[in-house]
C-alpha cells in the first residue's frame, strides 16, 4: 500500500499487570461473583492483588482472559473522551500527548507509552512520510473488543483534534477499518461516535486507524519543546521500571514475597498481615506449620497444595523459609538505623531472645556480634 521506514524503536513489552487483575476482579464483583471464585478461576490470590509491583505471567494472563467474556460492557460512551477526562485519568501521558509539534509525532507517543496505562492490548505501528497505520489487536473478543477498539480510536482522535484542525480539511485525514463491522447500520453509528469515516467488512482483516495527509509531520501545534522532554524522560523511567518488573508465576518468587509481606506486617513497616498467625520461631514446629498456612492461605491454595509444588520444586517449605531468612539477614543486620529486634519481626521472629537463639545456632555468634563484622569501617 506504501513503503515504510524502517520499524519504529520497539518499547517494552506491555505489563499485564496487577491493574488488569484489580480492575477485571471489581466489575466481576459488581456482575455478582463472589470473590472466592474470582481468587479460584483467576489463580490470583487476594494478598497478591494489593500488591502493585507484581506482574502476571502468560499462565494466568490466560486464566484472566478466559474470564473477560463473563462482563458485557454498554456500548463505549466516545462523548466523555476529550481534554479535560484524558488529563485527570493519565494526567503525564496527557501532558506528553498535547506537547506534540506536529501529528505523528503525537501517534508515536501515545504508542510508545501505552503500558503505563495499563492496557495489554497489541499496538503496531507503521510509518512513512504522509500516512501512518496503527494496527489494534484486543485481547479479549466480542463486544468486548469492539468496546476496547472504539475507546482507544476515540483517544487517537481526542490527541489528533488539535492538529487536524490546524491542517485542514485536507492536510490531515483520519480513517478507520473495523473487523467484522459487516452492517452499515452500525458502522454509520460507530463513524457519528468515532466523528471520522469508518470503514469494514469480510475484505477488513484487522482493526486499523490510518492517518494520511501531507501535513502529517508538519509541526503545526503551538508546543513547549522543554516540557516535552521532560514529560519523556519521567515516562519512559517509569517504563524501564515497569519492564524490570518481575513475573510472578514462579511459585517460589511468589511465596518469598507473601513471606517478606508478612514479617514486614508484623514489624509494622507492611500492610496488615493475614489474621493467621505468622509467628516462626525457629524450634517450633508448630510455627513453622502455621507461617506455611497462611503463606498458603495468601496463594489461596491449601497448605498440602503448597507443600507438595514446592517438594517438586526441589525445596521444602522449611529450606524456603531459611534462604529467605539468611538473604534478609544479609540485607538487614548492617543497616544502623534497625534495632536487633526490627531484624528480628522482618526475618519472621517473634522475639529479640528467639532471634539470638536462632543466630547462634546458625552462625555460632550473637547478631550484634556479625553487624559489627558486617557494618562498614
């Protein structure tokens, strides 16, 4: 159809993050499931979802998709996109997306940073000199994707509005290509809501916006080159963290995190730790139980569950338990500003005396001994 450039500069991928979670999670609640099946059907534990570093890996990715079926959305209200909602809901991608000179660049940006918004739909974007094609592939399927599809075309347009009627009728032209949008009825409707021509049918094989004209790079838009950059820099940090976020399918990384969780609630650093108790003194096997309980309990899996993916694993709840123990140590003990007893509550120990036993068993010193070997000078 055109030649191309050579491909845009890939960003990271999207996150499927705790945000698709929470956010699926409240409007299955107000569909009227209850939250017992949502933790079982999804894999997502309620601890796990107050947690907002945590991402979720293809195996649950899954599990949530097959769930976006059970919610029917109302028909995508494209009046309410504009300025003003754009801003207070992503108030520094906005700031991004209106300090655009001209409008490609303004595409590009909004494609690039996409992730912080938490969307895990599929954007491609191809370019040359007077038209660029955005490819939008939705997650999910049905109204749903319809839903999601004339939302995000319907932001496009809100971004391009500016530069659109700075270029003229001609200079700059929006069009979009909806997949299986076969009755002109609806397609009418959809072209009143979207306020550009849409086009479908058996021939249209994908959900596109193309944008054409020979004003497509020129900068138009009164803008402030300084902010812009600024606003890049502080987006694209975010977005490096966010891709160095780590995947939380793996059962041990997720138990290690429930368990930090735990001992940083009981030293009241953390959030409210579960009502089971998380007591793990070192010579009490009943402890010992009750901590791998309410790890459980946090996975929301039984404790026999949890027992026997990790014995598959290679490392007993127990052999967990330690190696987090002598990772946190090392960490904790040389900071100055803890007391033996906060290091004591953040490596799962109930007392100061407990913790001492515990070390001198294991190190054969007191702990004050090894934070003087371990502190600096």
């Amino acid at each position: 159809m055109f030649s191309t450039r050579p491909a845009l500069p890939a960003a990271p991928a999207p996150s499927v993050s705790m945000t698709l979670a929470r956010v699926l999670h409240e409007a299955l609640r107000r569909h009227g499931m209850p939250a017992d099946e949502f933790h079982r059907r999804s894999g997502i534990s309620a601890h796990e979802l107050t947690q907002p570093g945590l991402r979720v890996g293809r195996q649950r990715h899954e599990r949530l998709r097959a769930l976006m079926p059970l919610i029917t959305p109302g028909a995508p209200d494209l009046a309410s996109i504009d300025r003003d909602s754009l801003q207070r809901h992503w108030s520094d991608q906005a700031a991004l997306w209106f300090n655009q000179p001209g409008a490609a660049r303004a595409v590009t940006e909004w494609v690039h940073f996409r992730p912080l918004v938490g969307s895990i739909d599929t954007v491609d974007l191809q370019a040359s000199d007077d038209c660029l094609v955005l490819t939008y592939r939705p997650d999910c399927q049905g109204e749903a994707a319809l839903h999601s599809v004339l939302a995000n075309f319907g932001i496009l347009r809100e971004v391009l509005r500016d530069h659109e009627a700075a270029a003229g009728p001609r200079g700059l032209q929006l069009r979009a290509e909806l997949a299986g949008a076969s009755r002109s009825r609806a397609r009418l409707a959809w072209q009143h809501r979207l306020q550009m021509p849409v086009h479908g049918g058996s021939e249209v094989d994908a959900h596109r916006l193309i944008v054409r004209g020979p004003a497509l790079r020129a900068a138009l838009v009164p803008h402030n080159p300084w902010l812009a950059e600024l606003s890049r820099r502080q987006l694209q940090a975010r977005l490096d963290e966010l891709a160095a976020q780590p995947v939380s399918d793996d059962l041990l990384s997720r138990a290690e995190a429930v368990l930090c969780g735990l001992w940083d609630a009981a030293s009241g650093s953390g959030p409210t730790p579960p009502a089971t108790p998380t007591e793990a003194d070192d010579a009490d096997p009943g402890s010992l139980q009750a901590l791998q309980r309410a790890v459980a309990q946090a996975l929301g899996c039984s404790r026999w569950t949890l027992r026997r993916h990790l014995d598959c694993a290679g490392l007993p709840f127990a052999e967990l338990v330690e190696r987090l123990r002598a990772r946190r140590l090392a960490e904790l003990l040389p900071r100055p500003e803890l007391s033996l007893l906060d290091v004591a509550w953040r490596t799962g120990f109930q007392s100061a005396s407990a913790f001492s036993r515990y070390h001198r068993q294991r190190y054969g010193v007191p702990p004050s001994a090894r934070r003087r070997v371990m502190q600096p000078g």
